[in-house]
C-alpha cells in the first residue's frame, strides 16, 4: 500500500524521488512524453515535502524550475503549494509545488 507523501520519513522520500526519477528516464527514452511528464511532477511534489514552506515568503519573487527566464510573484503558500502569478503572462494565478521555485536572488 502507498503511504502519502506527508507520512514519509526523508529517507522514504528521497527513495521515491529516485524512483520517479528512474521511470521518469525509462519513459523519456521510450518516447511517452505524458508519462515522462507524470513522473517528473510526482518527483517535484516528493522534493517539496522535503523543504520547508515557512522559507518560502509571500510577496517574494521566485525562478522556476525548468523554465529559464521566467518569473512567479508568490501570493501565498497553501501546503506544499506556492499560489500566485507568472510575470508577463496572462496573470491568471496558478499552484506550483514549493520544490520548483528558487529564489531570485539565489541565481544571481
């Protein structure tokens, strides 16, 4: 039986990850890009229960994970979710797992 990402201990976690990781390849190679993309946003939320949300800050501006040069204005955080706006989009407001933002001001 699965246990839910919230009752994993972080060595539970990291062995899932790599799991998803693995079968996230497999599926790439294979060419079945909506399992490639199932995995890797499976992985994504099993990395954001291994972070902390309180270091993620409201009114902050963040880079995502996996799309260079692209910005999210972070409204507020429900659970493992950051809530808020891509700049220069259609600044419709969206959830990212907390795993896929890094810091502005980390990349610099």
């Amino acid at each position: 039986m699965d246990k839910k990402y919230s009752d994993m201990t972080p060595t539970e976690l990291r062995t899932e990850i790599a799991t998803l990781k693995e079968k996230a390849r497999k599926a790439e190679q294979l060419g079945i890009l909506n399992e490639f993309a199932v995995y890797e946003r499976k992985a994504s939320m099993a990395q954001a229960f291994l972070l902390n949300p309180d270091d993620f800050k409201p009114g902050e501006m963040y880079r995502i994970e996996g799309d260079p040069g692209v910005f999210f204005q972070l409204e507020y955080l429900k659970g493992r979710f950051g809530w808020g706006y891509r700049l220069g989009g259609d600044h419709y407001e969206e959830a990212l797992p907390i795993s896929m933002l890094t810091p502005v001001k980390e990349g610099m």
